[in-house]
C-alpha cells in the first residue's frame, strides 16, 4: 500500500510540474513584447549603414541624432518611450502598426510615445532630415 501511494504521489507530482513548467512558459511567451526581436533605433541601420548616433546618455535617458538623406530610411525597429524634436524635415513614408502612409514632416515638429512602439520609415522627400530623439530608460 505504501508503494501504491509512493508512486500515485511521484505521478501527481510530476502532473503538477508539468503544469507549473507549461504555465511559466505560456505566460513567458505571452508576456512577451512582439518588439523583442526588433533593434532599437541606434543598432537598426539603412542597408548595412549607421543613421543614428548617441549624444547624450545616462542613467534616465539617452539622446540620438538621426540623419536621413532622400531614399535612405530606417529600417523596421523599436522605441522605448520617447519625445522626437525634427531640426530639419523632408516627405517620409512611414509603415507601423497602422499601416503605411506618406506624411511631410517639418521642421520644428515634435511628436511622443508614451510606450514601446515600432515602425519602419523611409525619406521620399528631396532634402535631408535630421531628428533628435530623447529616449526613457
């Protein structure tokens, strides 16, 4: 008897941990952010090619300059909760969650995110865009 019940606790056991181990990853995978095989800003690139560069950064922030001259874009990636300021603007066309869209962005314009969002752009316009973009941590 006191096998019998040695081994209905052992397979109960193992039942429990089966459970526990597919809950953990069931919650793992939908906890997951769809951004986490995205770069980020600066190690997302155009073709091979740096657009961004770090001015600033620290514990709080970090600050990137992003240049885009005509037909170079940034290819899809990721942002951090962010403020962007444009020094100079041109014609982007934008594809995100949206869908994709061709919009003038001009100089002085600024924008915000207050969570994680991700996109890809590309400049259509004839001139050279600069931002700056003042990421959280």
């Amino acid at each position: 008897m006191l096998i019998f019940n040695l081994c209905y606790f052992s397979s109960v056991m193992k039942q429990n941990l089966l459970c526990l181990l597919l809950g953990v990853f069931l919650l793992s995978v939908l906890n997951c952010k769809s951004t986490s095989h995205l770069p980020d800003p600066l190690e997302a690139g155009w073709k091979g090619k740096s657009v961004c560069k770090v001015l600033e950064e620290n514990k709080d922030l970090r600050v990137l300059k992003c240049v885009f001259p005509p037909n170079v874009g940034h290819e899809k990636h990721y942002h951090n909760p962010h403020f962007g300021y444009t020094l100079s603007g041109s014609k982007f066309r934008i594809t995100d969650t949206k869908g994709t869209r061709e919009v003038d962005v001009p100089k002085g314009y600024s924008f915000s995110k207050d969570k994680i969002t991700e996109h890809k752009v590309l400049n259509i316009g004839e001139t050279t865009a600069e931002f700056l973009i003042i990421e959280y941590k």
